[in-house]
C-alpha cells in the first residue's frame, strides 16, 4: 500500500470535531483497516481534539489546530498541533488514572486506543501524535 496522507486545519469548537472524526473513518477505509481499530482511533481522536478545543483554547476562545492523518502498510498516525494551552506538567506521564478521577481520564482513554502516544510543547507550539498498528 503507498502511504496516503491528508491535512485539515479545524477551529477550535466542538461542533467541528465531527469532520475530523469523518476522516479518521475515511483513512481508515481507504487503509483497509478493521472495524474496531478504526473505532478505536476515532475514539481517542475525538477525545484529543475535544481536550484541545476545552482544555488548549476553553470553550468559546478563537483558535485552531491542525489534524494530518498519515496511513501506511501497516499503521496510522495522527497528528493534532495546536497553540492552545500545553497539557500541564506531569499530566502526559501520570500513571493510571481512577475511573472516577475528575481530571485526566481524557489521556487515559487516548492511551487505551493506540499502541504508540508521543507529546511535546515547544515555542508555543503543542503537538499529539497518536499511531495504532494494524
């Protein structure tokens, strides 16, 4: 399989998740991938692009972040970068989270739906990298 790729540049709002979550499906279709892999990429994508609209900008604020979907022979990678508010220190490397946590389920879920999850904040700049094998 050629490796496909598309990017897509989304406000930040909620109401705008949904067509990041249409293309998750679409990659994942046009990938071949199965049933509930793509579920599971759905779910942690729309969980991060939901963490970014609230958490990054707060709900109402001007803003927006960009989504690129990269598809390969054998995984896809999705990276979300936005220059809302950085995920707070220690968050991206707690341990489990309780289930009835009032913070940080959001991560917890993302980690349960992809096999490889990187974060990094620089110079304004915050960029998520989800991957899930196939």
């Amino acid at each position: 399989m050629q490796a496909r790729q598309t990017e897509r540049i989304l406000p930040a709002d909620l109401g705008a998740v949904a067509a990041l979550a249409d293309d998750v499906r679409a990659a994942c279709r046009a990938a071949g991938v199965d049933e509930a892999i793509a579920i599971d990429l759905e779910i942690a994508v729309v969980e991060a692009a939901n963490n970014i609209v609230v958490h990054g900008y707060g709900p109402g604020a001007p803003g927006h972040y960009s989504a690129r979907i990269a598809a390969s022979a054998d995984a896809i990678t999705i990276t979300l970068v936005d220059r809302g508010a950085p995920i707070p220190a220690g968050a991206f490397d707690a341990g489990e989270v309780a289930i009835d946590s009032e913070s940080g389920r959001g991560l917890a879920i993302i980690r349960a739906c992809v096999d490889d999850l990187s974060y990094s904040s620089s110079a304004g700049e915050n960029r998520l990298t989800l991957t899930r094998r196939f």
